[in-house]
C-alpha cells in the first residue's frame, strides 16, 4: 500500500470518527446554574425551637461545602424592623462574603400597587444594602411574586426606574415553588409527625427534579441550547433542611455553579441588564408564550402542601 493511499484511509478513519462524534448528544458539557435567595432575613414560618440566624447559617454552610461562588440574597428591610435581631441573618450573609440585592422594602407586588407607591418601597431598601454592601454590586432587583406590572405603562415605567437607579433585574430561569414547602414543614415540625415530613422530602426533591428538565426542554425548544439558568430559591427553614440533597441533585443532573453576573451575561438576559430596552419576555415561559409554543405542564404535587398537618 503507498504511503499516499495510508495517509488517506487515515483521513477517512479520522472523518468518520468525527462525523459521529458531532452526532452524538452533547452531554459531557455541564449545564451552568445561578442560586439565589430571596425573603432575607426571614421566609415563613419557623418550627419550634429553630431561628432565623440557624436557618441562615445552615444554608451558608451548605452552599459553602458544596464551594458554590458567591450567592446573592435579596433583602426585605422591613423584616429588620420586625424582628431586629435578624440583622444578624445579614451579618452572617455577608461574613461568608456573600453579595445582597434589592427585593423591596416589604416585599411589595407591583401588580397591586401603583407605580410610584413601589418606587417609594424599594428606594426605602436602600439605605441598608448600601451599608451593608459598601462598594460592592447590590444594584440587582429582584421583583417580589415575579410581578413586573400589570400594564404596559407600569412595565415601561419601572423599567425607566430601575435604569435610572443603576439597577439590573435578577431574573428567574428555574424555580420549582420551594416556598411552598415551609410552610407545612413549621406545622408537621409542631406536630412531630415525621411521616409527613419524609412525604416533604420526597415531593420537594421531585419537585426540583421535574423542573430541570422541564426548562432545559424549553431552552432547548426555543434556542437549542441550554441557556445558563437562575434559579429562585427562599431563605426557609425546609429549604435549609433540604439544600445539601438540592445540591446533589442539581450535581447529578451535569450543573456546574456560576455567579448571578456570569449567567446574566447571556443574551437571554439582555432585557433584564439593559433596562433601556423595551419589555420583552425574560422568562422561558413568556419567551414560549411570545412564540405561540405550548408550555410544558408542571405535575401535579403529589401531596396536598395546604392540607397537610393541619
């Protein structure tokens, strides 16, 4: 055989190698997600015998074992009138280097309020994320319930707002509904009735497990790809409990954890850091809404999270 016939097969050999790795599904590259917290310092109820401050510290170490980068929380302030002594919830936020947002003053929904009541509530945070945060980032906003106006006059004037304050929106991308699991986890923690709680722990999990590949198939529907995701999470006792489990969770589904800024570097989130752009879809859900695609259904909890241990 010549060498110029040799030198050929291997061409051929090294074309079909590659022709089916490009056929191949690209799973070896990890998924990218940003963790963030909202309802600093306190979300929901509290069952007997837990604090603010343990419920904080549990979520710090686990995100912190797990060596995920630093994590935005976004601050009610209103709270810190409430109950003083959760400022240490924010003390110890910060001694573990991790960066606050804006999430209003208490916690307003736009939707229900007019357009310069909520500008009023969330220049009323301010003063607390500038003490605490100095020169670092804290002009990220995060809207209360997701509510970014029910007219288009609000829509465009709060975006005019947040862009004349410096601000970027912290957008959602993942979110499996984990607040609604603190609440019967207080009442099953009262009651001690462990039976419910696994129940919790099983519906939580699957919860969270539904939702990534429910936006993962609306990422890739719409673009192709996986975007890189912001997931909303809440600063609550059951979301404490289950955050180490969350995290292998997320691990075993290929994710790789990055910063809020990182993943908002995405064009997907153009609209939430350029606020001089008109509104537009900045959800996946509204992006398939804007397309005429139909929404992936979320399931059903298996559990009735109202009704149970009351």
């Amino acid at each position: 055989m010549s060498s110029m016939t040799s030198a050929r097969r291997s061409q051929r050999i090294l074309w079909a190698i590659y022709s089916i790795a490009l056929s191949l599904p690209i799973t070896a590259v990890a998924q990218k997600i940003a963790f963030t917290f909202d309802d600093l310092p306190a979300h929901s109820s509290l069952p007997p015998g837990e604090t603010r401050l343990q419920v904080a510290d549990k979520i710090i170490a686990a995100l912190q074992q797990a060596h995920l980068p630093p994590v935005y929380g976004f601050v009610n302030a209103i709270r810190l009138q409430e109950q003083p002594d959760t400022i240490r919830v924010i003390d110890a936020w910060r001694a573990a280097g991790y960066p606050l947002g804006n999430h209003s003053w208490s916690h307003m929904n736009l939707n229900e309020h007019t357009l310069q009541e909520f500008e009023t509530d969330a220049l009323h945070d301010e003063p607390v994320l500038q003490r605490e945060m100095g020169n670092e980032d804290w002009r990220w906003f995060r809207f209360p319930y997701l509510a970014e106006g029910d007219t288009p006059a609000k829509q465009v004037g709060i975006r005019a707002f947040l862009a004349q304050h410096g601000y970027k929106i912290a957008g959602v991308t993942m979110s499996f509904s984990d607040y609604a699991f603190n609440e019967p986890y207080a009442r099953c923690s009262t009651k001690g009735d462990m039976k419910a709680i696994a129940q919790l722990e099983t519906s939580y999990l699957a919860a969270a497990d539904h939702s990534i590949d429910r936006y993962r198939q609306m990422s890739k529907t719409l673009y192709g790809r996986d975007i890189p995701y912001v997931l909303l999470m809440h600063l609550g006792a059951f979301d404490a409990r289950m955050l180490p489990r969350l995290l292998d969770l997320y691990r075993s589904h290929g994710f790789t954890f990055i910063t809020l800024k990182e993943a908002e570097n995405d064009e997907f989130y153009r609209e939430d850091t350029d606020l001089n752009l008109p509104p537009g879809a900045d959800t996946l859900e509204a992006a398939m809404a804007a397309r005429h695609l139909p929404l992936l259904q979320q399931t059903e909890q298996p559990i009735n999270l109202e009704a149970l241990c009351r």
